[in-house]
C-alpha cells in the first residue's frame, strides 16, 4: 500500500535481527537476502532490518496496511485470471457486452415438427408441446420420448425431449437428445446452443469446447459461435485460444463493441496488458454506458500499475452498476493502492454489502476490514493527540 514516494526505512541492522528486514510497504519480516516481500510482493530495495526504528509509518498504520495486504496478496491472482466472477475480474456481470450466465434454453416450444405425417405422433407432440409451456415436464417428457423414438432422424423431436429434460433438471439426461439432435442437423447454431448451454450447465465444458470447435471449423462465418468459443476457451484458461479467436471477431468488426471488448479482456487474461488496455480504450469509447467494459478497463490499469486512473474507471462502473459487488471490491484495490484509507475501507464495506452469496471472498474481507477499521481508528487518535492534520 505504500506509495513511490513514501520515506524508505533505514537499512541498517540492529543486534540480533538475524539477517531479517522490515518491508518498508506492509512491514512484514523478511529475510535479509530476499528481494521482494513475502507478503505483498513489493521491492525489498532499502527495507529496513527487523527491529529497526527508521521512521515512516506508525504502528497503527502499518497494521492497516497489513490488514489490506492480507485482502490483497489473497486476490491478486483474480486480477490476472479469470473468476466469475468477478475477483476483479473484467467479464462477469451482466451488460450489453459482456458474457452473460449461462443462458435459458428455450422456455417454451414452438410447434415446428417439419415433415410428419402420422397423426399420432401429431397428437402425442401436440399434448407433451402444452404440458412443455405449462412446465409440466413429467407430463411432456414421456410424450417427447414416444415422439423421438418414433421418428428418429427429425432433430427436432430429439431437441424438445432434451429441452423438457433440461428444465426438469436431468442435466445429463437432456445432454443425449440434445446432441443427437445437433448431429442430425450439424448447420444449426441453436441446436448447437442447446446442446453446449446443456453441457455449460453439467460442467461438462470439455464436451462443450469439443463441439463449438468442430462447428467454428465447418462454419468460419458463424461469429455468435466464435464467441461462444472464445469465453469458453477463456474460462478453461487457454488463453492462446481465446486471443486467436477474439481477434478474429474484432477484425471482422471493428465496430462492434462487444467484439472489441472480448479481444480485450482475452488480451488481459493472456498478460498482455498494454494491447489490452488500448483495445479496452477504444470498447468504452464505442459503449460509454457499458459498466463491465469500464470495469475491464480499470483492472487492466490497476495491473499496469496506474492506480490514478483505474480509479476513474471503476467509478464510472460502480455509477453504472451500483448492485455489483466485484465492481465495488476493484475499486477498493484501488483505493487502497492510492492509500486512500477511508475511501478504501468505505468501498469494501460496499463490496460486502453487494456481493454474491456465491463469493467466497467476502469471509475473509470482512474478517481483515474490521481489523483494518480498529487501526485506523486508533490511527485517527494518534494524529489528534499529536495535533497531526
């Protein structure tokens, strides 16, 4: 938390410091021949040796420090990888572009059962398409099973037995239909879909991966695939991958915002950060009002070491998504980095109040904010009693 131009420690050992030295930034103990802190990574360059009284921070601001640092070392990885979730992570909140949740299959049938002449599969299609609508799937699942067993090469009978299991919840029991029905009709990005937000859902991404790959192949010009690709192979890390594809996307669009934020969030979680935060510049320019693309861009600044302006950035997606917790934690980071203390300690309050109830991070914030409000607080008397501003 310490800033470029904070007063350095003195470097000289005192009697029985053992060949230790204090991180002038978090005042963790070191050893004398490391380089760079255990605790928060920073530089080691002219620390001071354990012990020693060279100035600087107060006691109870050094505690501040290390109760922040403890938040910061836990998710620093999530500034690089991607989470969800959001960590600070640049793509998981919902926003004209950004990768939404997994997808609804679709919730309600439509009766589009091409080129059947039988007239009881009609009427047996017909009664398990009204329980399907009326979410009656134990009704509608036997009758679409009567209707796909009867007529095998139509996808479509196969697609609504695997919808109506779907919504039923027998993820890996809608998986089979579902695929069927994409391989009688391998042309069909919604059949696709179904069968990859199926495989999504089952945490089955492998399979998921396999299948939008094969059809990106046979069909280059199916850009809502080649997204579909590039979020995949980013959520399973394949980061190489991901930047292929997206660039893809956005040289065949250079005007298209969601594209464009794609390449760059692929671009920051390959540690690319100069090229992401270029190609981040120009999303927000073509979506202004886009929360998430503002948030990618103030992580992509934080991790560039420009504090400054991440802060500027996370603000413009925090006024835009005030609901969104992770938007929240990002700009507490970066509070913190400018050692804006009540700001910081303000925004990770915010951040708990918001977060997911998935979010794993927020026991351990709120265990070390608090200590971090105790020693600023007692900070706070220090200065009044030494008549400090």
């Amino acid at each position: 938390m310490a800033s470029a131009d904070e007063s350095p420690r003195g470097s000289k050992k005192t009697a029985g410091s053992k060949g230790m030295k204090r991180c002038r930034h978090c005042g963790a103990k070191n050893k004398d021949s490391f380089e760079y802190c255990v605790r928060c990574s920073e530089s080691l360059e002219d620390a001071g040796a354990w012990g020693a009284d060279g100035g600087g921070r107060s006691p109870t601001l050094t505690l501040v420090s290390a109760a922040f640092v403890a938040i910061l070392v836990m998710f620093a990885i999530a500034l690089v990888t991607r989470s969800s979730d959001d960590t600070p992570l640049a793509s998981a909140a919902s926003s004209p572009i950004t990768q939404p949740p997994v997808a609804d299959l679709q919730s309600r049938a439509e009766p589009i059962l091409e080129g059947v002449d039988t007239e009881d599969v009609m009427v047996s299609f017909e009664e398990g398409l009204r329980a399907y609508n009326q979410g009656d799937y134990a009704v509608a699942i036997p009758l679409f099973r009567e209707v796909a067993r009867e007529l095998p090469d139509n996808p479509r009978a196969h697609q609504y037995l695997g919808l109506a299991l779907y919504h039923d919840g027998d993820l890996a029991a809608a998986k089979k239909p579902l695929k069927v029905a994409h391989e009688l009709r391998p042309d069909s990005f919604q059949l696709l879909d179904n069968y990859v937000t199926a495989c999504k859902q089952d945490g089955d991404i492998p399979a998921a991966m396999a299948v939008i790959q094969d059809f990106v192949d046979d069909n280059p010009d199916e850009l809502e695939a080649r997204l579909e690709l590039v979020r995949l192979a980013r959520s399973t890390g394949n980061t190489e991958l991901a930047t292929e594809q997206a660039a893809i996307l956005a040289s065949e669009d250079e005007e298209d915002p969601e594209y464009i934020y794609e390449y760059g969030v692929s671009l920051k979680e390959a540690g690319k950060i100069d090229e992401a935060r270029e190609v981040l510049e120009t999303s927000v320019a073509l979506d202004p009002d886009s929360a998430v693309a503002h948030h990618a861009l103030g992580v992509t600044e934080l991790l560039s070491g420009d504090a400054g302006e991440a802060v500027e950035s996370l603000e413009e997606a925090v006024a835009r998504d005030p609901e969104n917790g992770d938007y929240r934690f990002s700009l507490a980071q970066a509070y913190e980095k400018l050692q804006r203390v009540p700001e910081s300690l303000a925004a990770y309050d915010a951040y708990l109040e918001h977060a997911r109830p998935d979010d794993t991070r927020a026991a351990v914030v709120r265990k070390q904010l608090e200590i971090a409000k105790k020693a600023w607080a007692r900070e706070q008397d220090r200065r009044r009693e030494s008549g400090e501003g």
